[in-house]
C-alpha cells in the first residue's frame, strides 16, 4: 500500500493523498474500488478474506496433491497453474503461492462481485471478505441469495445464506460447514467473520 497515500474507510476504502482527503466520507463505487486496485492497493476486504479466511482453510502445499473430492491442488487451494489445470508433480515456491492468491482473490473473486452485486462496495469489509472467500472456494454466484441480501442492505441475512455452500461432491462436509459456519478451534469461520463487522 503507497505511504500515506491509502485512506481506510470505515465501510470500505479508497485512494487518495493527503491533500485530495475528503471532508465527508466518499460513496463507495465500483470505479473507485478498480481505480485503487489499478494503482496497486489490496483492498481490506481482500486482505481480510486471504488472512483469516483462505489461507486457514485451504493450508498451503508447495506440492500438488489431491483434495478430499480427487481434483489436484497446489499453494493455498489452487486448482490452476500456469494457465492448465494442476497435475501431479507440480511444485510452487511460497512466495509465489503468496503472489498468485493476492492477484487471483482479486481479479477473479472479489472484482467480479463488486461489478455483480449491486452495492457490494457498500457492504462492510467483513461481509465483503467472507463472500470473496466462498467465492475462493465455491465460486462467485452472483445471483445466490446471500448476493441479493447484500444487494438490499441486509447484511446478517448474507450472512447467514452463505451457509448453504455446505456440499462437495454432492456430500455434505465438516469441514465445509465448520468453514461456511463458526470455524473450529484452530479458524474462526465466514459466517463468524461476516457478522463481527455488523452494527
């Protein structure tokens, strides 16, 4: 993030120096949201969902292996390298794990949604980051339930939608729902996660 240059907002962020601050907080926008990102900025949402939500959950294996339904993985839970599907025998450096989460969260999970979901920007960071994170592993669904409730302000209703995505395989998994739900001892869950930023 540029030095004195970012300022966080309390239900979202933009990019601004210090003379070009704002009196009154400014409406979060999608342009403004792609211009931040353009210029480098992670935004917190993105930051929030990698942290305590991606990278607890999917762990990290700089070897491909296979998950619980048999697709091959690699870094933190990704299922593509290089433009191909993984295959056994691949191998990622951690920081390259690193770099490629930061831009794939961004670009394929979190930026489709701001330009999906009607007034996703103005969600708080923490219902931003939890269904960037199940994008990250379901897939962004912008028309599922939990998109629409964003769409209308209603917050704790995303929330608690979200929880649905419970299934791999057609099977219903622990995992997945500790995940989706309240976390496990070790991880705090999206749900969990998503209502601690609610008023």
């Amino acid at each position: 993030m540029a030095t004195g240059a970012a300022a966080a907002i309390v239900s979202g962020w933009a990019y601004f120096t210090a003379s070009q601050m704002p009196a009154a907080k400014p409406e979060m926008t999608p342009a403004i949201v792609h211009a931040a990102v353009t210029k480098g900025i992670t935004p917190p949402a993105v930051d929030l969902a990698i942290t305590n939500l991606i990278k607890p959950w999917e762990g990290f294996s700089n070897i491909a292996y296979q998950d619980s339904i048999g697709v091959w993985t690699i870094g933190w839970g990704e299922t593509t390298l290089n433009g191909r599907p993984v295959r056994k025998g691949d191998y990622i450096s951690l920081e390259d794990a690193d770099k490629r989460l930061q831009v794939r969260v961004t670009r394929d999970y979190y930026l489709p949604l701001v330009d999906g979901v009607k007034d996703f920007v103005k969600a708080p960071d923490s219902v931003q980051a939890s269904l960037t994170s199940g994008a990250y592993n379901f897939g962004v669904k912008l028309k599922s339930s939990a998109a629409q409730f964003v769409t209308k302000h209603q917050y704790r209703q995303a929330c608690e939608a979200q929880t649905a995505y419970n299934r791999a395989g057609g099977k219903i998994w622990k995992g997945l729902v500790n995940r989706r739900e309240m976390g496990d001892a070790q991880r705090i869950g999206e749900a969990e996660l998503c209502v601690s930023g609610l008023k």
